[in-house]
C-alpha cells in the first residue's frame, strides 16, 4: 500500500491569516522494505507575498525563506504559487505511480488537524484536485510510551525512531 507523506511549512498557526512557505512530500509503500534516501521526494517552495507572520515561525523558518530567495533568483522550477500547486503536485504523484482516481493514504504529524486546514484554504482546488483517502496515520501514535502526557512532538519521534536530525 503507497502512503504519500505531507508536510507544510507556514508563517504562523492561522490558516485565514498566515501563508504556507513549504510543502515536503514523500512517497512510500507500507508493504516493502523502503530506504528513506530513495523514496520518492517532492519539495514546493510556495511564492505568496507573506502577509503575516507569527513570531516563533519567523526565527523557526529563516533558512526556507533565505533558501527561496535563492531558489527563486535562479528561477527554480521548485518555488511555485499557489496555483501551481496542485498541477505539480498531481503531476509528482502520477509520475510516482500514486493513482488519483482512488486516492492516498496520507501520513504526517498532524497532518488532518493542521497540514490539510491550511492546504484547503490556501491551495486553489486542493480539495477537489488531490484525492486524499478519509483514513490517516498520524507517526506520533507509533511513538506513544507509557507515561507521555500526550502524543509527542516531531522532535521525540525522531529521536525515538534514532534519526539523526543534525
């Protein structure tokens, strides 16, 4: 079974006030061993005019706006507008042998509650033009231990999974 990953980069933790600067994807099959080095990759630099920004984005996304500038005086293919997104990114999908007329499986942490929000209300069409499968994995359930609070973050699943971030 493919499992597409998505995650976005935004200026802040509103979807009606801030804008997405960075869509990460990859693709994987639950079925088969899988390097993460070869999986299929996809990263969408998204172009917007960065009306508002929170605070903790601006210092935690200073290099993918300093990487765009770059990108995007080179004139990269890979910094997009919203428009653009879903063309590419069905395209990406086709390509990498994702079937649209059935759907996805999508993982991501916090993909539903956070990622999919900002992706309806700022992508043009992404509801209708990425077919997206109702069910969901979230990582974090995977990385649950006896004692936690609440699912962890990000940071301590790679740290539990032994991903070297640095």
């Amino acid at each position: 079974m493919k499992v597409v990953s998505i995650d976005i980069e935004t200026t802040g933790l509103d979807p009606q006030k801030c804008d997405i600067l960075q869509i990460g994807a990859c693709i994987f099959d639950l079925l088969e061993p899988f390097e993460r080095v070869k999986c299929p990759k996809l990263l969408l630099y998204v172009n917007t005019l960065l009306t508002h920004w929170e605070q903790q984005a601006v210092v935690s996304n200073a290099k993918i706006v300093a990487d765009m500038m770059q990108r995007k005086m080179r004139n990269d293919p890979d910094v997009v507008t919203y428009a653009d997104v879903v063309p590419d990114f069905r395209y990406w999908l086709n390509t990498n042998g994702v079937r649209q007329d059935i759907g996805f499986t999508v993982t991501g942490k916090n993909f539903m509650g956070f990622d999919q929000q900002f992706l309806c209300s700022k992508v043009p069409n992404w509801a209708d033009g990425i077919r997206i499968k109702h069910r969901s994995i979230d990582i974090a359930s995977h990385f649950w231990q006896p004692g936690d609070a609440a699912l962890p973050t990000l940071q301590m699943c790679l740290e539990r999974a032994g991903i070297n971030t640095v």
